[in-house]
C-alpha cells in the first residue's frame, strides 16, 4: 500500500510540474528563432598580452649583489703599507734572543710565523759599493769583527747594508743556515731600498730564526767555515 501511495504521490508531483510549465508558456509568449536576438560576445579590452618569461633576466627578480671581497692587488697593497709603518716605526715583535752554546747569540720566534710574514728587518747603514769596499777593508784589519755585511742589487745598482755596529737591533743577528727558515727580500719605501726578512715557511714558537746568507766565496768560508752549512 505504501508503494503504490508513493507512485500516486509520483503522479501528482508531475501534473503539478506540467500544470506550472504550462502557466509559465502562457504568460511568455515563444519567439521563433528569427525574433531571438544574437548574443553580444564580451570582450575583455583590459587584457594584457602574455609577458615572454623567457626574455626576463635573473636581476629582474633578485637584486644584484655587490661583493666585499678585496682584490688581490687591494691586499698587496695594504701589506705593503703595513709592513711600511713596521719599518718606519722600528717595530721588532715575536722575537727573543738566547744564547746558544758553542755559538753565540741567537734569536728565536716566540709566538710563531706564518709563511710569507714579515719577520724583521735587517737594519744598518745603507751604502753604495765604493764605501762598503772601504768599510770592508778596515774591518779585514780586526779579526775579532764579525760578518754583518750584506750586498745586494737594486735597480742595476750594488749597495750593501752594513750591521757591523753594536745595536739593539734583532735582524743583525739571525744565525746562518742552507735551510733557514727564513729568507731576504727587497722593500723600497720612497725609492729607497730596505731589507726585510720573511717566512719562508710556517715557523713554531721557541724555533731558532735562520736564513742562508748566500756567501759561496773561497774567502769568506775560508774566513767563516760556518758558512758551509
């Protein structure tokens, strides 16, 4: 009874659908095809054409940054002028001077060096080659003096710095050796030419300082057999 209750309930819903249909027929009138008006097409004006992505560089998106990075001619420089005030100041640090048995004084690192640091000077009078023969004649007569005397060649020109005067200074005396550790080299200041001694590789703390004084002549080692070594 309940089903066919539901089918008449079914049967009334869709007269009651065609009856509606059928008044909304009546109160608009049906236009044939010919009185229909056309659809207008919306056109969008403010569209934009498609950016090319491709075409868009990286700096567009992210903003170009900068490197604080100093060039390496940059950092030459400001060695340069630092190693500058070190010798216009006399500035001598990380050194000590020990005496070493059956050998005299020596001087030793204290905190350590790395390779390529500057080390000390080797300070003196700075002569030209005509006065430093006349020095190194006096001092012939004095068996007793020692060898503080280095030649060098600087702008197609000889000059030699002489240490042989007792001073404070450290540089006059670093011991010889073929294996130093250290190494001379030349550092004009002005135009005029000073000799410093650098690392020639990583140096410990309490290691003696030593570099080869390049002194192969007869004489010298037959005056200073040390030299051999």
């Amino acid at each position: 009874e309940q089903l066919a209750e539901a089918a008449c309930h079914s049967d009334s819903i869709r007269e009651l659908t065609t009856v509606q249909q059928d008044s909304v027929t009546d109160k608009v009138p049906v236009r044939s095809k010919a009185e229909r008006r056309p659809r207008a097409r919306l056109v969008n004006k403010a569209t934009k054409p498609m950016e090319n992505t491709q075409s868009r560089k990286v700096t567009d998106y992210f903003p170009v940054r900068r490197s604080n990075r100093k060039t390496q001619a940059k950092l030459k420089n400001e060695e340069q002028s630092h190693i500058d005030d070190l010798i216009k100041n006399n500035v001598e640090e990380g050194m000590q001077v020990k005496h070493i048995e059956g050998k005299g004084r020596g001087v030793f690192a204290v905190s350590g060096f790395r390779k390529g640091d500057f080390v000390v000077e080797y300070h003196g009078d700075l002569l030209d080659l005509t006065e430093a023969k006349k020095r190194e004649a006096e001092y012939a007569q004095d068996p007793q003096t020692g060898c503080y005397m280095y030649y060098f060649q600087y702008q197609s020109k000889t000059y030699c710095v002489d240490a042989t005067k007792e001073t404070s200074r450290l540089g006059r005396l670093i011991n010889h050796s073929k294996s130093g550790n250290c190494q001379t080299r030349l550092h004009p200041i002005d135009g005029t030419p000073h000799l410093i001694l650098v690392a020639s590789r990583d140096i410990r703390a309490e290691e003696e300082l030593l570099y080869d004084y390049g002194d192969r002549s007869k004489s010298s080692i037959s005056a200073h057999p040390w030299l051999k070594h």
